[in-house]
C-alpha cells in the first residue's frame, strides 16, 4: 500500500504575507537610511516604484508596502501623477543624559552616582592593565591640573582628560566612550562657576581633589587594583559631598562651605 505523501504543518511554511513583510521592512529601512543620510533630501523625489523594484528585486506590492511605512512615519508624501517626496527628517533616537540639568543638586547627584558604579572598575582595570606610557600620561595630566592651579586658571577641562586618560588605561574603549557621552556634565562644578558669575572654585577645595587625584595615580602605578578602586571610591565619594557645599553656596552666597 502506497505511504501517503506528508507535509509539513502549515505553521512551519511562511505565508506570502510574512515574507512581505519581511521585504518590505528591509526595503523601508534602505529607503529611510537613504533620507537620513541625505541622499534623497527634504523635497526630493522617491525613485519611481518601477525603478525601486528593480533596484530591490522585489514585487511592486512590496515597494507599496515599504512607502506606506514611511508615509506613516512622516517621512514622506506621495503625490498624485507625480510621485513619491520626501517631506522630513526622522528624528534620531533621544539622546541619553540630555535632561541632566548640574544646577539641580538631584541630577547632579544620579550623575556622580552613576561615575561612582562605573570610574570605580575603571581604575581597577586600569591598574591591571596599563601600559607604561598611559601610567605616564596619567601623571602628565596630574601635572597639568597642578600647573593651571598654580597659575589660577580653570582645571575642569584637564580634570575631565584626567579621567578619560584612566579610563583609556583600562584597554577598554566602552569606560572613555561613557565619559565622553557624559560629556562636561562628568564634572560637575563647571555649573557651580558658571552660576558664580566666574568665581574661581576655593583652592582648598582644588587641592582636595589633587590629592585625590595622586592617590588614584600612584595606586594604577603601583599596579593594585584594589588600591586604585578604593582611592576612586574616595573621589567620587567625595565630589558627591563637595558639590553638594558648593551648590549650596552657588544658590545662596550667605552659606558658608567647609570643603
């Protein structure tokens, strides 16, 4: 007796309209990398739909499909007898800490909180991992900071290379990648001078920080990571405490700091 011929479950065999779909997801997503990197501008014309299905090799029904998408994302408007414009630029994806705002002790605060979960590993790879030239340039920018206090000058900028000099010590580009996104906002008293109409930051509070400073660069030197981890644990630590002061006294000149 002849076996009856088996066939798959038709759940396992792709429908017509999922591999639609699929393509003109795909064909959606080339047009809109198109717009977005200006290739077809704001009040530039879509090439036609017989031009997109040869181009894609896929069905016009796709390339409907792949336009609807874009139409209802704002990116474009067919119009009739003439053909498909483009009429925005799709916003990127927010970007992360843009609504940081220093002057407000609570954004400043999750900030250096959030330093503290990730600058503390950093120097304890950085120790680990170091080679001697980036053990140089660490000391490199602690004397840069200790010349431009001596000289009376603005230390956020080389306090903020500082930093990326440790994280890139780690041999690991995500730690510089991090701060980098943090951008000025790492360092909060840039806010706190800037309120202060350029009052200079107290110098016992700057030398606070150097020593600070020196303790996490002579641990990474040494090669203890522990060391290094506990010394930038006292930084961050720290900076949360110091801010707080200065914050106070930018937002009331009759508060008296301690730092």
């Amino acid at each position: 007796m002849k076996t009856p011929e088996t066939k798959p479950p038709p759940s396992l065999a792709p429908t017509a309209p999922a591999r639609r779909s699929g393509l003109s997801a795909r064909v959606a997503e080339e047009l809109r990398r198109a717009i977005l990197s200006g290739v077809v501008p704001i009040g530039g014309k879509l090439p036609s739909e017989a031009a997109l299905t040869a181009s894609h090799g896929v069905s016009r029904t796709v390339v409907r499909e792949a336009i609807a998408e874009l139409r209802a994302d704002g990116l474009v408007e067919p119009r009739q007898g003439a053909g498909v414009f483009v009429t925005a630029i799709a916003a990127g994806p927010p970007q992360p800490f843009q609504s940081v705002d220093p002057m407000r002790l609570s954004s400043a605060i999750e900030l250096l909180e959030l330093r503290y979960a990730v600058e503390i590993e950093a120097a304890g790879l950085a120790a680990l991992r170091r080679s001697p030239a980036q053990d140089e340039a660490i000391f490199e920018h602690c004397a840069v900071i200790e010349r431009l206090m001596r000289e009376g000058a603005s230390t956020v900028e080389a306090d903020f290379a500082l930093h990326l000099t440790i994280a890139d010590a780690t041999n690991n580009m995500r730690f510089r990648e991090f701060l980098e996104m943090l951008g000025e906002k790492a360092i909060p008293r840039r806010a706190v001078q800037r309120s202060e109409s350029g009052e200079e930051t107290p110098s016992d509070y700057l030398r606070q920080i150097q020593a600070e400073h020196r303790a996490i660069a002579d641990a990474i030197s040494r090669q203890e990571d522990e060391a290094a981890r506990e010394a930038m644990r006292i930084h961050l630590k720290g900076g949360q405490m110091r801010y707080r002061k200065l914050l106070r006294k930018a937002l009331d000149p009759t508060y008296q700091t301690s730092c």
